[in-house]
C-alpha cells in the first residue's frame, strides 16, 4: 500500500516508544517476565478481591490497569490477538474452532512460523508454557504441526482442556541445539488440573533459574490455567473440522474447586448492580429477547458464581511460590510479573446468562495487574490498553526495538509505558514507592525524565491511545444451567472511548443487523440507557467536554446535555460557551468514522486512527474531531459502518464499506479531507 498525502504507511512506527536494551545485544540486561493467563476471568464481579496471594504479592506490589482490554471476549480468538500483536480482523481467527478458529486455523493463517514466542527466542529468551494454549489443539492433532516457540511446554488438550478432574496434556521440551523430545500425551484423571499445572510451572521455573544463573539468559515463563472457566465436557470433537458447533456438541457445569476449597463463600452471590437481571432494558439484536431471570435461575447463577472463586483459589495459590523461588534465586527484582485474563465473563448483568462475548464492559474489560523493576506500588492507572498491545510491550521490556521490529512482526498494538506510569499525572499513588527500575532505563523514552502530559494524550515520546477496537463473529452460547442455548447472528463491531481526562467514556456498537448501541458510561456506568437516535425510550445525559486541545485554556470545559428526543429529529446537545447546536448524531458520525477505519485497520492505523481521518495531525481525539467545522466532513463525506450480512465469520464481502485512504470514491460518496473544505 502506498502513502496517501503524505501520510505515513499504515504499518510504520507501531511502537512510539523502545528501551536503550534495544540497542544492546540480546541477553544484556534483559528482565525475566511471567505471565499469569486465567481463563474468563471476570473484572467487574469483583473476583480479584477473593485472591488474597494476588492482592498481597501483585496488587500492593505492582500497579492495576483499571482500563485495559480484550479485543474479541472469546478465548481463542482472543488469545491469538494476544500472541500475535494482531486485531482478529488481521488474524482471521475468530472462532474456538475450525473452521474459523482453533488451533488449526492459528497454524492454516501461518502465525505457527511467526509469532510471539519466536520473537523472544530472536532476542536470547528461553520460552516456557503450561496450560492452555488454544482452543482445539487436541489429541489429534498436537503435533500436526507441534507448537513452535518454546523451549519447553505442557499444553492442555482438548477434548479434555477444560475437565478440572480429567484433564490430559503434552509435554514439548526443545532443548538447546539438540533435537526437540516429544512425549506423547498424558492423561491425569483424578488429579486436580490447576495444582497440575502448578506443579508442571514450577519445574519449568527452577529451569529457567539454573539458565539464567549458568548462561545467564533470561526467560519468559506463561502459566495458563484454565480457572474459573466452566467444567466442559466435549461430545464431539471439532478439532479436525469436520462438524457443526450445536447445543449438544458440549456439556457445560460450573467449575469445580479443589477439595479443600469447597467449603469457601457459603453466603457470596454475584453483586447486584444496577445491570444484574434489570426489570428494564434496552439492547438491541437477540438480547432484547431475554427475559427476565426467575429466582431459581438466579439462585443457580449464584452457584455458579461460588463455584468460580472456588476454582480461582488454586490459581491464587500459585502466587506465592513462584515469589519466594525468584526470591530464593536472587531474581525477584529482575522480574515482572503480570497477570491478566484472555476475555471476561458476566453472570446476569442484562439479564444474560453466564457466559461472554458481548461487547459490555463484563466481557471487554478484563484484570491487568503488573509488578517489577520500576512499577509503582499499590498504584492504579486508568490508562488505555488492550491485549493487542501486550506482544509489543514484553517485546520492548525484552530490549527489542519495536519501532523497527514492529513493521516486521505487523504489530497492531502499541507497547505500554509501563515504567513511566508513575510519572504519568492521573495515576492513584497509595504512598508506596516503587522499585528502582534498571540503570540503564533512566531518562530514555521507556523512563522519561518529564512527566506524560496525559490530558492531551501525547507525550514527547509516545501517545497515550483513548480508544479500543472490540470485534465479534458468529453465534454466542451460554454456559449456565438454564441457558445453554445458541443465538445466531453475533456479529458485530464495537468501539470504546475513554478520554484521558475522564470527560467522557463511550461505547458504541454496530451490529450485523444493522442496529445500533450508544452508551455513556461516564453517567450510565451499567449500559442501560441506550442512546442511539434509532432506538425509542432516550434518556438525557451529559458530557463534559474540555475545549480543544489547542485551546489556550485547557482548563475550560463544557457541558453537553442531550435532550429526549422528539419524533424525526435529532437529540439536542446544547454546550456553552463557545459550542451550540450540537446534535447526538455528529457524536455518532464522528464514533462511526472512527470505527470505519479501526475496522479494517493494520498497524499505525490501529494506534493512530484520526491520523487517518486527518492526515496533517490537528486531531488526535474525539475531543479535537468534535470542533465544529468538521462537521460537514463527518456528516457528509464519510461512508457509515453498515454489514451487508450476518456471517459466521470474518467474510470480507459480507463487512459492508470499508475504509480505503485516499480514495476518490466510496461507494458513491466523494470523501475529501477536512482540511480541504476550507
């Protein structure tokens, strides 16, 4: 693709920001990193909070990203995204199994020769993973081909990935400069797999410690339970692609906790927000067909609920360990230690079923907690992050340069500033120090000596992104006793907006149907007052708006107020004092641009959408693209986000107008750059 106008390529200067390791050789000062992958762990059902170990050794010793994100809520196509630094619209994985998604379909798209654990290898890591790695790597076909990258692993397999007392596994050891030793798979019925998987970590750490101690290279360890996701028993295995995911396909029962926590959270039920079995709603698509949940379906629910922060004390239980191992080596404090989920989980909120899936914050926004050299203590940070950045950020905490290797790895995400955070404005400090981070950071791009300026979202080094592409293809099936049923027609597109300030917090959704989903979740935090012009019942809201960031008085702020709306018009946002007149629907226009190039975005594209929008640099939020001479632009010139179809998969002739920069047409419409308007 050639630059349009000047701009930039789409795939240039992924990473805003690299470490002077990346101009060390490989092996020079590199940390250690472990990775702590749950499985549908939830967030907003508050399940960190009955993880004692991990509030002990993580959450005071490390800072919490209160904002950070999944981009697909469904575990394979996620955990891809994940390891690949790739938005599922890149990756075309988008199913748990083929043959849209899957392990085979991770291999068929070519991410088995060039993908994550391969990349830390280039740079001197040894790589270790235990548990599970994708959905549908099976029995059948673990070693067709074997999962490349890791030094040693023992993979979870289905169809028995996720039977907490039957689980089987694969042991892949590649040992330096010989040949790789395969075993074949094990199956460990009758043994707790969480505490099997523990054990399996462990050994993996202590090797990983004797390496580095004797050839002093680093290691980069994944530790991948499949806690607190439901005990599933597969009927039929999908893994070769040959048959049709149906109700019967799997039989799904709450998790199941090791012995010695069964007794735990007698009286806990899941938290009864203002979203937990609502009387009154308004989705749009199947959820508009949910009733409301009966007692004995919510009693059920609360079952399920126990059972999950059962399962997760066996994950928590892991922590403790692996801390006094690196203690005990002398290697804590070379170490991070990051835990996080592949997607999250509701149980009831919008009268759902348990399950996933969906673009509410249950199911998007998902636990990041991080400790190690340089991270603040007992802080949190509402920064804005996603998965996709994870790949650059453990790239560029390993010394590669990103910046250069993005280009090559097609990197959509942005490497994190995780050790300037305590130097960003906004970050809630508990008045503990932080460690110190390595020498050899201070005062580079990764450890800045000035403070980010993250109410405009720039830095002199990097950019602080406000927004988060969230995808969805197929069907969507729950899990819960009374709702294991599928629902087709699960399609859709979703974007959050959450400015650096706080001045406003979006979420807006485009289904395939074609129906739409506005929310403002500064005021309506549990997304039940659908905004949409398309959709009856509006409520009034506001938003408060700090003036444009070139403004001299960036202290200024406005207030919008979104008025019921009268029959064939608009909602009136009425905003003094330099704005008036504002309608709902520019907001929308100016959301539906932003999401018609995220759609189909690749690299720079993703982290720099507006650059697309505008290419000479005046806007980089929605706050700028707000201004009210481009609403000519933003109403008239930009095609709407529209599907021509519902698909089970990502079919690019069913996706509806694409972005193409620089085109002279779109689908009838003449698109001109705002700038040219004047």
């Amino acid at each position: 693709m050639e630059a349009v106008m000047g701009m930039q390529h789409p795939l240039a200067s992924v990473g805003d920001t690299y470490p002077s390791w990346a101009l060390k050789s490989p092996g020079d000062e590199q940390p250690n990193i472990i990775f702590i992958l749950t499985d549908d762990q939830d967030l907003h059902m508050s399940s960190l909070e009955y993880m004692p170990h991990l509030q002990e050794h993580l959450v005071r010793k490390g800072t919490t990203f209160t904002n950070h994100y999944c981009t697909v809520a469904l575990c394979c196509p996620s955990r891809v995204s994940l390891w690949t630094g790739k938005h599922a619209h890149n990756t075309n994985v988008t199913d748990i199994n083929p043959p849209h998604g899957g392990y085979p379909k991770f291999v068929s798209q070519g991410f088995n020769d060039d993908y994550f654990p391969l990349w830390m290898q280039d740079a001197g890591y040894d790589t270790y993973y235990v548990g599970k790695l994708f959905n549908a790597q099976s029995t059948s076909n673990f070693n067709k081909p074997y999962p490349r990258g890791w030094n040693g692993s023992d993979f979870l397999l289905d169809p028995y990935t996720y039977e907490y007392l039957n689980a089987t596994m694969q042991r892949n050891e590649e040992r330096w400069e010989v040949d790789a030793i395969h075993e074949e798979p094990r199956s460990y019925e009758g043994h707790y797999a969480t505490d099997v998987l523990a054990e399996k970590s462990l050994s993996f750490l202590d090797e990983a410690i004797t390496q580095r101690k004797g050839a002093g290279r680093p290691f980069f360890l994944t530790i991948a339970p499949t806690a607190p996701h439901s005990n599933v028993h597969i009927n039929i295995d999908l893994s070769h692609g040959g048959g049709k995911y149906t109700e019967t396909t799997a039989v799904q029962s709450p998790p199941v906790p090791a012995k010695r926590y069964e007794h735990l959270f007698q009286d806990v039920i899941v938290p009864r927000t203002p979203d937990f079995n609502p009387d009154q709603q308004k989705p749009v698509a199947w959820l508009k067909t949910l009733p409301k949940q009966n007692q004995t379906n919510v009693d059920s629910n609360d079952h399920w609920y126990r059972q999950r922060l059962r399962a997760l004390q066996a994950v928590d239980e892991m922590i403790p360990p692996i801390i006094e191992r690196l203690q005990g080596a002398g290697m804590l404090d070379e170490t991070y230690i990051v835990f996080s989920s592949d997607n999250g989980y509701h149980i009831g909120q919008h009268r759902l079923q348990p399950g996933k899936q969906c673009a509410y914050e249950t199911d998007i926004n998902v636990p990041m907690v991080v400790r190690g050299p340089g991270i603040g203590h007992d802080e949190s940070t509402d920064l804005v992050s996603s998965h996709v950045d994870l790949a650059p950020t453990f790239l560029q905490l390993a010394g590669i340069d990103v910046k250069e290797k993005g280009l090559q790895y097609g990197l959509d995400g942005a490497s994190i500033p995780l050790l300037a955070l305590s130097k960003i404005s906004g970050v809630e400090d508990q008045g503990r120090e932080s460690e110190t981070p390595p020498e050899a950071l201070r005062g580079t791009d990764t450890y800045p000596e000035q403070p980010y300026d993250k109410k405009n979202m720039k830095t002199k080094h990097g950019y602080f992104q406000e927004h988060v592409n969230v995808e969805m293809w197929g069907i969507i099936m729950s899990e819960g006793k009374y709702g294991q049923v599928l629902y087709p027609n699960h399609t859709y597109k979703a974007l959050r907006v959450i400015a650096a300030d706080g001045s406003y917090d979006l979420l807006y959704t485009v289904w395939c149907t074609n129906e739409h989903e506005l929310y403002d979740l500064k005021h309506d935090p549990y997304a039940l007052q659908n905004l949409h012009e398309g959709n009856d019942g509006s409520t009034a809201f506001d938003i408060d708006l700090s003036l444009n960031a070139q403004h001299e008085d960036k202290d200024q702020y406005v207030s919008i107020y979104v008025e019921d709306r009268a029959a064939e018009q608009g909602r009136n946002l009425t905003i003094s004092p330099s704005m008036s007149n504002i309608q709902v629907q520019q907001l929308i226009h100016r959301l539906d641009a932003l999401l018609m190039v995220l759609k189909t975005c690749k690299g720079r594209q993703c982290t720099h959408p507006w650059e697309q929008l505008h290419p000479t640099g005046d806007v980089s939020s929605l706050r700028d693209a707000l201004a009210p001479h481009y609403d000519d632009f933003y109403e008239q010139e930009v095609v709407r986000v529209a599907f021509d179809q519902c698909e089970q998969a990502y079919v690019l002739e069913s996706e509806g107008p694409m972005w193409e920069p620089g085109a002279a047409d779109i689908d009838g419409k003449v698109r001109v750059w705002p700038e040219m308007l004047t």
